[in-house]
C-alpha cells in the first residue's frame, strides 16, 4: 500500500503482475490499472485448484470476491501433493 501511495503522489499507475493473488490490492487503491488474468487456455491448471475461480464476465472485467486472502478456497487434493495443503483454506 505504501508502493501505491508513492505512485499516486506521482500520478503513476499500478499495474499488477501474477495471475488474480493481488485483486484486493488493485481494487483496495485509487490508482489500480490492470489485473492480470490468465485465460483457462493459458493456465488451465488454475480452473481445478480453486473451488471458485476467478473468471471473466462478457465485458472482460473479474468482480472481487468477497472472501479473505486470495478469494477463494483450495481443492485440497489438488494441493496436498505438493506439501500446501493447509485445512483452514481447503474443504
């Protein structure tokens, strides 16, 4: 946050790099450009490891959602292979 107070006092935009994990913070400051989002085409892994996905509407947008953290709950199995499986953000 205190990046994006820096930029503004600049007038210079924030342009986030990484696939959604930062959507809070985009919408949480003033000076917000884009939010990168990778098409199902591109990462088609994302789709399955969240229960609820972000996804484009028709006009290209991708509403926040409106749970902490990355915004949406991980499949566990998808996760647990890896050693990240944590109960608190799986069902």
């Amino acid at each position: 946050m205190q990046v994006a107070a820096l930029a503004a006092s600049q007038d210079l935009l924030i342009a986030s790099h990484g696939a959604g994990g930062h959507i809070h913070a985009v919408c949480a400051i003033s000076n917000g450009l884009i939010l990168e989002y990778y098409r199902e085409t591109v990462d088609p892994l994302r789709m399955q490891i969240f229960l609820e996905p972000m996804k484009l509407d028709s006009e290209g947008y991708v509403a926040a959602p409106d749970r902490p953290g990355w915004g949406s709950r991980r499949i566990m199995s998808c996760w647990s292979g890896i050693g990240l499986a944590d109960e608190g953000m799986t069902r």
